[in-house]
C-alpha cells in the first residue's frame, strides 16, 4: 500500500468541505459517517527498453580513407562498450583489426573512357543535310542535266536565302540559269548547321578528353576497403496496461493528481510497496526481451477513493491527492444519476411544450 494512502477520516473531511462549499443548496446534506468508501490503487508507467544490433559487413571507399579515430576489434560480438560509447542516437562504427587495405581501382588512373563518344572526343555528324527550301526534291528544274555530275559541292554551300523559293537562281551543278532553288543553289543539300560541315560535334560530355572521372573511385585512382561492424541502440518505448482503469468519470482529472513516481534504471528492483496484485501485474511488462542492453521504468501511482451513499445511489464523490499534495474531491452523477436527470430534464421540456400549446 502506498505511503501516501488517504485514511478514512481523511477522505470524509475533504468530502466534507466540498459539499460546505457546492453540494448544500441542490441536495440534502448527506451522514458523512454513511459514506461507503472504495479504493482503486491506479498503477501506470511505461518502460522504455533499449535493444542491441551487432552488423559487420565490407566497405569500400573512394580513395585513401583515414580510419585511425574509430575503434577495433579481434570478434566483434566480444567488444564491450566503453563508458563514454552510447550508440544510442548514433551508431557505433567500428573497423576490424587488420582489414584495412588500399586497394588500386580497375580504372587505373581514376579515368574511364567516355561513354557519349566511346573516347572519340567527338560525335560524328552529317557534313550536309537536306536544303530546307526545296527538301531536296525540286532543287533544279533541268535536274536531269545533272545526270553524271556530283550532287554535292566538295564542302557543301551555306544554306542561301530562300524567302520566296519560287524565284530561281542560276544552278551550281548544270549551270542553267533561273533554274535553281535559291536555298540550295541546285545542290538539294546544304551545309550542317551543327558541325558547320566538319562531320564532327565536339563531345561535350566529357569536354573532348575522351575520358571522364571514374565513379568507383571517385577520380581517386584507387579505393579503401575494411571490414566495419557496427553497434547500433534502438529504444522501444511500451506502455504498461494499466491492472485498474481510471474511474472513467474522472479520467481527465486525474491528470492532474499527485501521482507518486517511481523511475527504475536497468537492475533497479521495484518499489517495496507495490502490492502483490500490481507486481503480478506488472510481471509480463518486465521480461527481459531479447538484445535488451538497458532499460527504464517510470511507474506512477494514485489511490482514487470512490465515496457513495446507501440512500443516493446516483451520487458519487471521488477523492485523491492533487499536485500539491492536498487531498481533493471531485463531485459526479453515477450513470443511473444520470439517466434520471435527462428524464427529469426531459420532463421539464414536454410540460413546458404542453403549457406553451395550452396558453396560445
Ligand atoms: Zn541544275
Ligand atoms: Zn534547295
Ligand atoms: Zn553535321
Ligand atoms: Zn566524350
Ligand atoms: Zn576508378
């Protein structure tokens, strides 16, 4: 039983006070002496447990990696933490002795070849492309005078202007005059505005070196490869079910009671006066779990007396300590109190309906 437990006397003095203060002018003052007073003990809390994860696994990194500030280990199932080692918000890491290597990447240097121009520097292109103008089709009208004779011009012409393609220009090819489209001057094709007739874009994606960095190694040229293990926390807060439930009419009040609290750290033992229904209660919480490294308990504790009347069965009064330590009561309609109000008040509203439709 809890050390702060309300005596009887106690629980109907306050009671006492609060009808002097509320209770008077509605209902008869009832014996206080004829209270029949109950006790729930209220037990809740959570426990917050926190699990282990041990993982190993090879890394690589680009380049040389300096792994001197983490800690080692020979089995990493045998490493114990140290005093200032809390992988709780942020995992351990650690490197297994003698596993560091520099390693030279399969790149060589840290360049491959570029992919966009297979190492060209360059993108081929057309040198020509079709005239715009006359789409290659009626680039001359005497086109079969160019039976025999090349299509295009060695390097091919710049494309002419051609705002009013059907005015005809002397052919380059059979040299007929108005013959031609002055787009492309009889040719049908005219010069790539892309790779202005070289045949060749510059390759941008890797500036027409041919090569680009390498993405194992980061352009490093070479990687660092070790076994990590990692120790890692992970919390797991429960909330312990409660083994009596808050009496429902007051629930929210009790917030703000004067809960006892106990906190317990891995090992504690629990409060010398917990009554053995509540450590029963607690047992199936308290398991140690799995990979459980730490945990803690917060318990809290409340003794709520319920106060009725044998002759007002729908009157109740509960009593507990509130934050400052002073004893409350709290004053409510049972549920049967309750349904006897809403027909009383139900009654109240139909007659005054009856005598509003009897006085029109
Ligand atoms: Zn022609
Ligand atoms: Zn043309
Ligand atoms: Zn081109
Ligand atoms: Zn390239
Ligand atoms: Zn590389």
């Amino acid at each position: 039983m809890a050390a702060d437990d309300p005596s009887d006397e106690e629980v109907r003095a306050v009671i006492g006070a609060h009808l002097t203060r509320f209770g008077r002018r509605r209902h008869p003052a009832p014996a206080l002496e004829d209270l029949l007073l109950t006790r729930s003990h209220l037990l809740e809390g959570t426990i917050t447990r926190r699990t282990e994860d041990r993982t190993e696994q090879t890394r690589h990194r680009p380049g040389t990696i300096d792994l001197s500030d983490r800690p080692t280990y020979d089995v990493l199932g045998d490493y114990k933490l140290g005093p200032g080692e809390s992988p709780l918000d942020r995992p351990l890491d650690l490197v297994r002795r003698g596993t560091v290597h520099l390693r030279s990447c399969d790149c060589g240097n840290g360049r491959r070849q570029c992919a966009d121009c297979r190492g060209m520097t360059y993108r081929p292109c057309e040198p020509a492309q079709v005239c715009a103008a006359c789409q290659g089709v009626t680039m001359c009208t005497q086109y079969l005078k160019h039976g025999g004779l090349p299509s295009t011009p060695p390097r091919p012409r710049k494309p002419g202007r051609a705002d009013r393609p059907e005015e005809r220009v002397t052919c380059e090819g059979c040299h007929t005059p108005d013959s031609a489209c002055p787009g492309c001057r009889g040719w049908g094709k005219v010069r790539c505005p892309q790779c202005e007739a070289t045949g060749r874009i510059p390759c941008a994606s890797c500036s027409r070196t041919g090569t680009v960095k390498c993405t194992t190694c980061e352009g490093h040229g070479n990687l660092t490869s070790w076994t990590a293990g990692r120790i890692k926390w992970t919390r797991h807060p429960e909330t312990i079910t409660p083994p009596v439930p808050r009496p429902r009419r007051i629930g929210s009040e009790l917030n703000a009671g004067g809960w006892q609290e106990d906190r317990l750290d891995t090992g504690d033992p629990l409060p010398g006066d917990l009554s053995l229904d509540q450590r029963t209660a607690l047992e199936p919480h308290l398991r140690h779990r799995k990979d459980e490294r730490q945990r803690q308990v917060v318990l809290r504790r409340l003794t709520v007396v319920t106060a009725r009347l044998p002759g007002s069965p729908h009157r109740e009064f509960y009593v507990f300590r509130g934050a400052d330590g002073r004893l409350r009561a709290v004053g409510r309609l049972s549920q049967e109190g309750r349904w006897k109000a809403s027909v009383i008040a139900g009654a109240v509203v139909a007659l005054a309906i009856l005598v509003l439709v009897l006085i029109r």
